[in-house]
C-alpha cells in the first residue's frame, strides 16, 4: 500500500516538474474544441453534441496517458523492476491516470459547455458520467498504452489496440449519458447501466493485474 | 506346430490404420462438407416470407462465424498456455488460429453481404448505414478489428519472445473484453437479423429452438464441417511454421 502511494506520488511530482506535458494536453482540448466551433455554423444538435464529447474523450485519453509508459526510459524501469512488484507499479499507474484523465475531462467537459453551449438537462448527472466515462477509459488505455510501450510504438498503435476494446464501454456510455439530456429511462435503468460499466471496469482491472506481470519483464 | 506369420506382413495394415486413427477427421470434414453442399442446394427448406431461398445461406455463413469463434478461442487457449509455460510452439498455434480465424470472418461478411442484398436491400430498402449498426456486425466487426490489430502488433516487433509474450497478453485481454461486447451490444441496438430480440425468436444469440428441423438435418453437420476444414487449414499453416522455424524451435 504504502509502495503503491509512493509511485503514485511520484507520477504526480514529475508531473509537477514537468508542467509542459500537462499544459500541452490541455492545449490539446482546447485547439480540438475551438476547432470544432469554428466548424459548427450554429452549435449542434445534442446527439451530436454528445457523440463529438465522447469520441473527443477518447482522443483525449490516447494523448493523456500514452506518455505513462513510453516515457519511462529503459533504466527506469529496470530500477522499478528491481524496487517495486508488478501488481504495485501497474496499480499505481492506473490510480495516476485515473486521476489525471479525470482532471482533463472535467476540462474537456468544461470548454464544450463554453464553445458548444450546453444542450444537457441534467448537468450535474452528465458531470458524474463524465467522471465515470473518464475512469473506465483512462484504465483500458493505461493497459494499452503498457502493450504499446513495449513494441517501441508511438500513440497510434494504442489508437489501433484500444478502440474495438473500448467500443462497448463507450456505447453504454453514450447511451447513459442520454439521461441527462432528457431521455426518458425505465425505473432503475441507470443504475443499471452504470453498474454494467463498473463491472466491465473491474474485469479490466483483474485482467491488468494477471497479465501485466507477463509485459512486465523483460 | 502352427507358427504365428511374421510381423512384416501386417506392418503396412497396422501403418495405414494409425494413418486413418490421426486422419480420419479430415475425411470426416470433406464428407460433411459434401454433404452439406449437395443437401443444401437440394434439399428442401421451409418457404418464408422475404427469405425465401436465401435461407439456405444458414449453411455457410452462419458456420463462418461459428467456425471464427472456435478459431479464436483455440487462439486464446494457445496464448494461455504460452504464459504459462513460454514455449514458442504455442505462439505459432496461436497466431495461425488466429489468422485462420480471421479469414473465416471475412468469408461470413462475404456471404452475409450476399444474403442482406437479397433481404435487407432489395425487399425491406435498408440503408448501408442502418445494416452496418446491426448488433451482430458490430460484434463480428469488434472482433475483426481486434484481430487486425493483433497482426499490426505482431508486426511491429523483432524480437520473436517478446513478439510472443506480448501479443499473448493482448489477445487474451481483447477476446476477454469482446465476450461482454457480443452480450451487451445486442441489448443496445435494435435488430433486423434473424435470431435477434427485434424479430420473433426474443433472442440474442442463434436461436436453436426456433430452427425449423429440415434446416437442422443439413446446419449442424455443416457446423461440424466447416469447423473441422478451418482447424485442419490452421494446421497445415502450422506445420509450415513449425518446418520453418525449426532451428529456433529445436536450436
């Protein structure tokens, strides 16, 4: 446990050291989301709306935590080889990525409210699957990027190993997000729903702790 | 004093029965399939609204996709085993099931595509788009894509463990993810094809009590045949692989 808040804290202080990569994925959104003004003559329609959030999302993600693995140089990691367990390092890299994926949706979240105006009902509920949307892909991705990292391959061999994995989680996640734009669900269905994506969260997270031990060495 | 007949006289009997024990499912295979093709243009079929003939395409497209699945989940179990114990066989099994499974895949596209022009398009005018967001393609095509990313990702690599253990490591990760997809999407997206909760049968997989018997006599044999014929064309790629790479196998 205590390793595990260690690495964590680590991520977070090389973060803090190294502002331009963080600063760089917010300039990101942002030129994607003025982009995608500019190209709207009136702002769209909400099913468009939410269908552009999402599939921005995911872009988002790629560039947020690619960088997780395929910045840690060679010697580094044998150094983390020889400190820490594998169960250890991948679980604190998720927390890591989590928190920052998080960190850059609610931005995200933010500059389309602003840009693309704001066709959501239920605002706060939108905001919570953000959150919940923002948790599941950031931990399919980190694995990915993991997988990547060792083909020496840039961000789009993780575009390429993630999307048709990520694809049914981010269906359910379209679909959820409809509540707050107003749609009508059946008594307890978004509950439902929400519990089907922490489900598939939860298999993401058993299968990253039995396999990544097996990228893990080298 | 009777005496026993020496035993070179049955060797080439005894040879031919060990080659029949190891073969005898490749005979199996190409009578099934026989079979199938003859009974399956002959034979008759119930006479269905819009279907009409085209439901004899039961017998090969729908086997395409169950033969992809058997090929994929004999990929997977390879690359289990791999993991477990790191030998490079298992990674040449694996990613020729995985290959041949692939093939198989796009043969079911093929002969659905057929069959929905048929259907879908020309009797109920179907657009492209609406065909395509079917639950089913969707699956098939979520598995298709995993699997071109497999090869992208076995590509990429020199070194052949590391391409091994790698590629072992997403393939078990992406078919475990593809499972909840074919169960979840289904429950999504409304459905024109047959077997789904949209039509009749209030089911999401192949409805196999809704199968009319006449299609039953001629489907399953042709299951059990195309089946057979995609693990034998697996093994025939393996043994190339494995004649090819034997010095690093044995070296």
């Amino acid at each position: 446990m205590q390793k595990i808040a260690t690495l964590v804290k680590k991520d977070i202080l090389l973060e803090l050291r190294q502002k331009h990569s963080f600063y760089g994925v917010i300039l990101y959104i942002a030129a994607t989301v003025y982009v995608l003004y500019l190209s709207f003559p009136a702002a769209p329609e909400p099913n468009t709306w939410n269908s552009l959030f999402w599939v921005i999302q995911l872009f988002v993600c790629i560039n947020t935590v690619a960088k997780s693995f395929l910045s840690e140089s060679r010697g580094r990691m044998l150094y983390f080889y020889s400190i820490s367990s594998p169960v250890d390092f991948i679980i604190a890299k998720l927390i890591y990525n989590v928190i920052l994926m998080v960190i850059m949706s609610l931005i995200s979240l933010i500059l389309f409210f602003v840009f693309l105006e704001n066709p959501v009902n239920d605002s706060l509920k939108f905001t919570g699957i953000v959150l919940l949307g923002g948790f599941s892909i950031s931990l399919v991705f980190t694995l990915m990027s993991a997988i990547a990292a060792k083909a020496q391959q840039n961000a789009a061999l993780i575009a390429i190993l993630g999307f048709p994995v990520i694809l049914p989680q981010l269906m359910l996640l379209m679909r959820l997000s409809r509540a707050a734009f107003g749609e009508v669900f059946r008594e307890g269905a978004v509950l439902q729903l929400c519990g089907l994506v922490m489900l598939l969260n939860l298999a993401v997270g058993a299968l990253a702790f039995i396999l990544f031990p097996y990228l893990w060495k080298d | 004093m009777r005496t026993l007949p020496a035993y070179h006289n049955f060797a080439p009997l005894f040879e031919k029965s060990i080659a029949l024990r190891k073969h005898w499912w490749k005979i199996l295979s190409l009578l099934l399939l026989i079979y199938t093709i003859i009974g399956g243009f002959l034979l008759d079929v119930p006479r269905l609204f819009i279907l009409n003939e085209t439901i004899r395409n039961l017998y090969f497209h729908v086997c395409m996709w169950m033969g992809m699945m058997v090929l994929f989940i004999t990929s997977v179990i390879y690359s289990i085993r791999y993991l477990l114990k790191f030998n490079y066989r298992e990674d040449i099994y694996a990613s020729n099931f995985a290959a041949v499974g692939t093939f198989f895949g796009i043969l079911g596209y093929l002969t659905g595509t057929i069959w929905a022009n048929y259907t879908w398009v020309t009797d109920q005018h179907q657009s492209l788009a609406n065909i395509l967001k079917e639950p089913k393609l969707i699956g098939a095509a979520i598995a298709l894509l995993i699997y071109g990313a497999y090869f992208v990702l076995r590509a990429s690599f020199t070194d052949i463990d590391k391409r091994a253990r790698v590629s072992a490591v997403y393939n078990i990760f992406a078919f475990a993810m593809l499972f909840p997809s074919i169960w979840i999407i289904p429950r999504l997206v409304g459905s024109l094809h047959p077997g789904s909760p949209g039509s009749d049968s209030g089911n999401p997989a192949l409805n196999f009590n809704d199968i009319d018997s006449r299609l039953r006599m001629v489907f399953y044999p042709a299951v059990i045949g195309w089946t057979l014929l995609g693990v034998w064309i697996s093994t025939l790629r393996i043994r190339f692989e494995l004649y090819r790479d034997k010095n690093v196998l044995h070296g």
